[in-house]
C-alpha cells in the first residue's frame, strides 16, 4: 500500500474522530461560554490549516513520488508566495489573539457586585470562609492560624468578626451570583479547578490570587485540585453545591460565624481596646 | 588514516587553487576561494584503546558516546513511562505501584526525556558528530573540553541514576520541581532525591557549556574556505542556534536549581514563604513560589526550543536531499530559525497564566506566543513546498520527515490553544497540555531522530540499515504513537486534570476508563517497537548492505570525506573547499541530480545555477 494513503488515513480518522468523539467538554454551567467559542474558533482555524497541509503534503507524495527519468523543479525561492503566506498566517494568526485577549480583559476584571470567598487550600484539603453582613472580608496571617482560629483571621481587623467559616470541603453558592474566588495556601501550590465552571488558578503560599465567575447551572460539582501538591494531589477533592437564591440564603444562616466560634471556644478575645485607641 | 597531514602546515593563500585569482586578471577566475587566514589545527590522536574510545577528543566518538548514553537514559525513561501507562490503563495489574512511585517515575520520566535525552541527544549526540563535518572543520576548536562535555554529562547521568537508590527514592516533585512542595515533605524525594537532582542538572549545566561553546565557536571560526555562513546546512544552523538559546537558558536554570539547593540544605528562603505543615510555622519566610517558576521557564521555554530548532534543522535537510529538491526559501528558513529563537526568550510565562502571577501578564506573554507560530509556520510551509514538484525517494528516511510534519502541524496547533491565555485556562494543568507537548516536542523531533539514524548511519558505521525493518519500526512508532496522543487531547477537553495518581470515581471521567486502556495499550507497542531499531542496529553493523561513498547522493561536505566513515582529523591531507549552497539538487543542465558543495563553478560551467 502506498505510505500516502495511510497518511491521508491518519489525517481522515482524527477528522472522524472529532466528529463522533463521545468525549467531550463536560457541559459548562458558568458564563464562561465564551471560552468554550474561543476553543471552537481555535479548532476550526487550526483544523482547516492541519487538513490544508496534511493533504498537500500527501498529494505531493503521490504525484511527484521518485521517477529515475524525472527531475524535480529547480526553484531556490519565491518571494512573492512567501510574502502571501507570512501576511495569511499573520492575519490568521490576530483572528485567534483578538478574540482571546478581549475575554480575557473580562476574565481579569472582576464584576463588582461578585462575593469574594477565601478558599484556604493546604496538604490535603480545602475551608472556606464567606464575608458576614459587612462585605468584607477580614485580613488573614499563617501564623495565627491555630485549632482556635482556623483560618488565621487577625483579631484586630473588625472586618473579620462577621465572617462565616465554612470548615468543610463542601462550600454553596448561589446561582447566577458571579463570585470572586479568592486563593491561599498556606502550604504548597494548590489550584482550585472545578472543570464545568471552566476557570482555574494556582494557590500560593505568600500571597492571595483570584479568578471569578458565574454559576449559572443549580447541581452539585466536584472539585479537584489542579496543580500539584505532593502525594496526596489526585485525591484532593472537595465539592461545590450551587443553590437557588432562597435555599442558598437558608444555608448560609446556618453556619458560624467567626464571633460565633470565639464565643463558643472561649479561649481567644478580640483586643477591643486597642481598636477603640486607634 | 593519513597522520601527518598536520606536517603541511601550508598557508592556504600559497595552494594552487587560488594562485590564478591573483594572475593578470582579464577573466576573473570564477572558481575563486578566499584563502584560509589561520594555520590548521593541531590534533591530538589517541594511541590506546582509552584514548580512543573511552577519554577521547575526537568529536565524531564523543557525538556517538552522547548518543549511547543519552538513548540509554531515554530507555529508562521509556520504561517508567510503561510503569505509569500501566498505572492509569489497568491499575488493577499494578499493585506494587504506590503514589510516591508513580510520581517518582512521572518526574524522572520528564526530566530525563526533556534534558537528558533530548537535549544531550540532538546537541551532544548530532552536534559534536555533525558541525565539524557538515563545516569542514577537522575536529571541534577545542577538543580536550569537549571530551570533558561529555564526562561531565556522564558524572550527570550517573548521580541522577544514583538518585533511585537513596533512602527516600528519587524525587517526586514532578520534572517543573515546583517548591514549596518539591523540598517539603509530603512529596516523595523530599530529602536526598531533589538535591541529587539538583545536583546532576548543575553538573549536566556544567558540561553542557562546555560542549556548546566547542559548537559555537568551531561554527564562527572553524569552517572550511568558501563555507559562508549562507551556505551552512540548516541541520547547522538548527543546532547553532539552539546552542546560543541554551547557552541564555540553562543560567537560569542553574541559579534556580542552587538556590532551590540552598532552601533545602541551609534552609534558606529565596522561594519560601511562612509555611503551615502539620500545625507547626516552619522555619521559612519571605521568598516567593512565582519566583522560581519565571526562573524555571525562563529555561523551560527556550529548552523546548533547544529540542526543535535542531529538528528543524536537520529536517530540512532529508526533505531536501531525499525529495532531490532545494529546500525552498533557504534564507527564509534561516531567519526563521534565528526569529524562532529569539522570540522563545519572550514567551516562557506562557507556562504561567494559571499561576497566580499579575493576570495582566497574560496579555503581553499571549501576544508574543502567538507570534511565534508565524515563523514557525513559514517553515512548515517551506517543508511541504519543498515536496512539490520534488522527486520524493518514498524510502524510510522520508517516511519519518512526513510523519514529523503530521505531528508537529499536529502539536503546533493545539500550542495555539494553549498560547492563547484565555482557551489555555479551562485546558491548563489536563492531559490537553500532556498530549499538546508529547506530540510537539517528544514524538516530532523523535521522527526526527530516527530519520536522522537511518540517514547518517551508513556515515557513521558503513553499512544501510535494512529498509524493511525500518518500515515496521516506522508505522509502528507513527500509528501507535499518534493513537496515544491525539485522543488523549480529548481527555483535557473532559477536564481530567494531569498529574493523578487515580481517578477514583469523577463523575464525569468514567467514560475516560476505555481510552485510559487504550492508550496504555498503545504505549506498550510503542515503545517495543524502538527494539526492533536497536536490533537493526545490531543486524546491520554485521551484515548490512554497505554503504559505500554518498548513497544518498547528497551535497553536503560530510559525505565527502575521503575515508567512510570519516577517521579522526576527518578530512585526509587536505581540508575541502566550497563552492555552493548544500541544496544543488536537480539543477537544469547539469549532469546529475546533484551538484556537490566541494563542485567548483568551472566543473558545472553549462548549468543553470541561480544561488551559490
């Protein structure tokens, strides 16, 4: 059999390939939709290119497979073609970046009416914590972070008495409420990656990132850790339930607050005097 | 051999060649040469067994050492990947294999396949072997460091291997060893492991420099007369140019890797910050993660250049001689290399857009990746153009340069995904990346590699390796290969992320189970495949057709050597003289298909010549 009919073979099945693949992107349920177009832009430009050379490059091989007789052309080079296809792949080139960049300036802008949840990461497991009837959440330090303050909250910032600690794997959120999800580590790196919201980001020991986005899809996700972490990284999971506005508010009233927990335990006190000094 | 070809030390200017040039000058002399400016080189010849095949200067053993020792950490390599297919196929059969090994055989899978196969393969395997002889030069500039390159690369190798068996195993910080977690416990190789790591990269650093400014300086100074740099074969310039990227690139690496050594013996803090673990603060603050990470693919990047740009190269090179056609677009292809390379030092944060650094990086580091594929397409298309209207020897040779342009046009255009900030953040950190960068820089420039063996083998040992058994090895490792990574850019779609030891029970990865065994299936064949290479190897070193001067017919200065394969000092008595571009092939009106560099224009006088 002729080497170019298994290459066009090759190229035909990962054709088919695409088309009846049963796998997928799993079914998004964020707003990041426009992610998913970026990617079936990329594969339509990106594919007709493969196949456009693929073919070209088989169909010399058939025509102009060695003859003794024959000589090739004699042709060193052609300024003229080499100047249609650098302007082509250029302007193939700007249709993918544009599109990208402009979702990505939204990616980086965070929508102002987002709720910002610190999602704690550490070997191995995930907390939560949401901001109470303030907004806002309370600054943070590893080194309080003890049994009794176990997010690091410092007692100082009144912003952190309010906030609602989630000490659970399992955090809600509330449908078509864009979130700011804001990263720490309080050991290695750590990614909070749930595949059908789309969006990801490294935890960093030392500093807070952030990403944000929409649920928009009510059910139950699971979350994996994306970069890795140690031995422990593949079984790193922890679960994201996405609620309609009422059942979400019910969930929310029910955890405990930052003051709640102090109360209970009894063994730390906010330095009330030295805000009133301030 | 002829050992005294050192005792006519003639100045070039005086041979007979160029006498005429300075005669009466009514018809300038078109076969004029400008004379050599310096004395020849003085070599060392070994006399014994170890100085001649084991401590030995000569650049032709020293490429072929690198290449023993390079494919047999790349056999390692090749069996810890067996282990981990093993793992994620049929986890049921490999119930020995804990996390800690399956992250220890994904790093050294990495590590090795990425810097201590590849790189020391193209460089130090086709680079010693090729630059002398594809320039004219008689040896490398300086060839007593170069043999300590490849000692170096040795001690390198042998204190990575060491690596196994020290308590804890190797490391499993995974081949980016990212800190915190590479140094801490909790990854496997916390302790000894990453140092000897750390250690054999400085070493392999250390001798790598060595052996590339032998390749720099011997393409700058060491070409033979009328060898200018326009006429140099791209396999040359592929090299030369990946040589001056990893001569930028591997500093950072080094300082990296010492002050990772430092945070780790001395407990230093240049990339810890105030760490949690078990309950206790340790003893770190300060230091910055991201910091290691920009220090990392400030190398990393640029390294997978330092892999392509020599395939790159050497493809042109076996389109052009086996489709008996110029490479088309020559300086077009030149500069591409040279453009290639430059820009692969403004784009390593690609690697970083989920990292956490400033989101606004993503911006400048997108625009500049993308750019990059206009370059890199031009020299696609400079390939396949070099097809057309070619008159293509279907042999073995030319079935991998075809299954290189498959596979690279493949796994260049899933790097646009990825380059693209926005499509890489839902695919970053799946097996989409695993399956983008197998397929772009593992299985191209292998198909690389392996036309490349079974085109210079009969250089390098005399004999043709058998055509038969080189189709099979080819549409084994092409089919299989391509069957492991082109559905397992699928698996990235569904969000499986890399890097997991199991799956467990992800709803939405059941599915995965089936490809996981197929895949698996096809690495296995693979990889036995490369087996049938080395019993080729073998068979043909014995028996094989021989090969005789020039079987392939080609136009570069390597084939021209009076003795196949060349002796040390390579070129006899007296060094070549060029008088072309390595690309004559098919010239209307000359005689054969090919016009030999070493032609002078008087000899070819009725052909339509257009670039010399």
């Amino acid at each position: 059999m002729h080497a170019g009919i298994i290459f066009f073979l090759v190229v035909l099945g990962s054709i088919l390939f695409h088309i009846f693949t049963p796998w997928y992107w799993t079914d998004i349920a964020s707003n990041w939709g426009s992610m998913d177009d970026t990617i079936t832009l990329t594969f339509w430009v990106g594919g007709v290119v493969f196949i456009t050379v693929c073919l070209f490059m088989i169909y010399c091989v058939f025509k102009f497979s060695y003859k003794e007789e024959r000589r090739a052309e004699y042709k060193p080079e052609d300024n003229k073609l080499e100047k249609i296809l650098t302007i082509a792949t250029t302007l193939g080139v700007i249709a993918l970046l544009a599109p990208g960049l402009i979702i990505w300036n939204q990616f980086v802008n965070v929508p102002k009416n987002a709720i910002e949840i610190d999602v704690m990461a550490w070997q191995w497991g995930w907390q939560y914590r949401l901001p109470g009837e303030d907004g806002k959440l309370g600054n943070t330090k590893v080194v309080n972070i003890n049994d009794n303050n176990p997010f690091g909250i410092i007692l100082d910032d009144p912003n952190g008495k309010d906030d609602v600690l989630i000490q659970s794997e399992e955090i809600n959120l509330q449908n078509n409420r864009p979130v700011k999800i804001l990263l720490r580590s309080v050991d290695v790196l750590h990614n909070w990656y749930v595949p059908q919201f789309r969006a990801k980001m490294d935890a960093v020991p030392g500093v807070v990132t952030f990403y944000w986005f929409e649920p928009n899809k009510v059910g139950e996700y699971e979350v994996l850790c994306a970069e890795y972490c140690g031995v422990g990284h593949y079984a790193m999971r922890g679960s994201v339930l996405v609620k309609d506005e009422q059942d979400y508010k019910n969930w929310l009233q029910e955890q405990e607050t930052f003051s709640e927990l102090v109360a209970k335990q009894k063994k730390i006190e906010f330095s009330e005097t030295k805000l009133a000094k301030k | 051999m002829s050992e005294n070809y050192n005792d006519n030390k003639i100045i070039q200017a005086q041979s007979s060649e160029t006498v005429s040039a300075g005669g009466s000058g009514a018809t300038p002399d078109i076969d004029y040469v400008r004379p050599a400016e310096v004395l020849e080189q003085d070599l060392y010849h070994g006399h014994s067994f170890i100085t001649k095949w084991v401590f030995c200067q000569d650049a032709k053993v020293i490429g072929i050492q690198y290449f023993l020792l390079a494919t047999f950490t790349g056999i390692i390599g090749l069996i810890l990947s067996w282990l981990m297919r093993l793992q994620l196929g049929y986890p049921e059969l490999a119930g020995f294999m804990t996390a800690e090994h399956y992250y220890q055989f994904v790093t050294m899978h990495g590590m090795i396949m990425v810097v201590y196969f590849l790189t020391a393969l193209f460089l130090g395997g086709f680079g010693n072997y090729l630059i002398p002889l594809m320039t004219g030069a008689r040896d490398m500039v300086f060839p007593y460091v170069n043999m300590v390159s490849f000692w170096m690369f040795f001690v390198a190798v042998m204190v990575l291997m060491a690596s196994f068996f020290v308590p804890g195993g190797p490391t499993g910080a995974g081949w980016t060893l990212y800190p915190p977690q590479a140094i801490l416990e909790g990854t496997p190789g916390s302790g000894m492991g990453i140092i000897l790591m750390l250690v054999s990269l400085v070493l392999f650093v250390i001798g790598f420099t060595m052996g590339g400014l032998n390749y720099l300086i011997t393409v700058l100074q060491s070409r033979t007369r009328g060898m200018t740099l326009m006429r140099l074969p791209l396999s040359v310039w592929g090299i030369f140019t990946a040589t001056i990227l990893a001569m930028l690139a591997f500093p950072a690496l080094l300082v990296g890797g010492l002050m990772l050594v430092l945070d780790t013996i001395l407990g230093t803090s240049f990339f810890m910050p105030t760490i949690l673990k078990a309950g206790e603060v340790l003893e770190y603050g300060g230091g910055s993660p991201i910091l290691f990470q920009h220090l990392f693919w400030f190398f990393g990047h640029p390294e997978v250049y330092i892999v392509a740009l020599p395939a790159f190269g050497i493809v042109s090179d076996l389109i052009s001689v086996h489709a008996r056609k110029n490479i088309f677009g020559y300086r077009m292809m030149v500069w591409a290399i040279v453009a290639i390379g430059g820009l692969s030092f403004f784009v390593w944060a690609h690697h970083m857009y989920v990292s956490g650094m400033n989101p606004w990086f993503g911006f400048f580091f997108a625009s500049t990746t993308l750019i990059i594929a206009v370059p890199t397409a031009m020299k696609v298309y400079n390939w396949i153009l070099t097809l057309w209207r070619g008159n293509i020897r279907m042999n073995v040779v030319m079935l991998w340069c075809l299954g290189f342009i498959l596979t690279f046009v493949n796994g260049g255009i899933t790097g646009l995904f990825l380059g693209n900030v926005t499509v890489d953040v839902p695919l970053s950190d799946t097996y989409f990346v695993i399956a983008h960068f197998h397929m772009v820089m593992g299985i191209a420039p292998l198909m690389v590699i392996m036309g490349a063996v079974y085109h210079w083998f009969p250089l390098v040992s005399g004999r043709m390796l058998s055509e038969k058994l080189g189709k099979w090895h080819f549409w084994v490792t092409f089919l299989g290969a391509y069957s492991i990574y082109f559905p397992m850019h699928y698996l990235g779609f569904i969000g499986v992320p890399r890097r997991y030891f199991e799956m467990y029970d992800s709803p939405y990865v059941t599915s995965a189970v089936g490809m996981n065994e197929f895949i698996s299936m096809a690495a296995f064949l693979v990889g036995a495949a490369q087996f049938i290479l080395i019993y080729n190897i073998i068979k043909s070193l014995k028996t094989g057709k021989l090969a005789g001067k020039n079987p392939w017919k080609a136009n570069s200065l390597e084939w021209f050597t009076p003795t196949v394969p060349p002796e040390h000092g390579n070129w006899g008595n007296k060094l070549p003289i060029v008088y072309r571009w390595p690309y004559d092939y098919s010239v209307p009106g000359a005689k054969e298909d090919f016009i030999p560099q070493t032609t002078p224009p008087s000899k070819v006088s009725d052909t339509e010549v257009e670039k010399t």
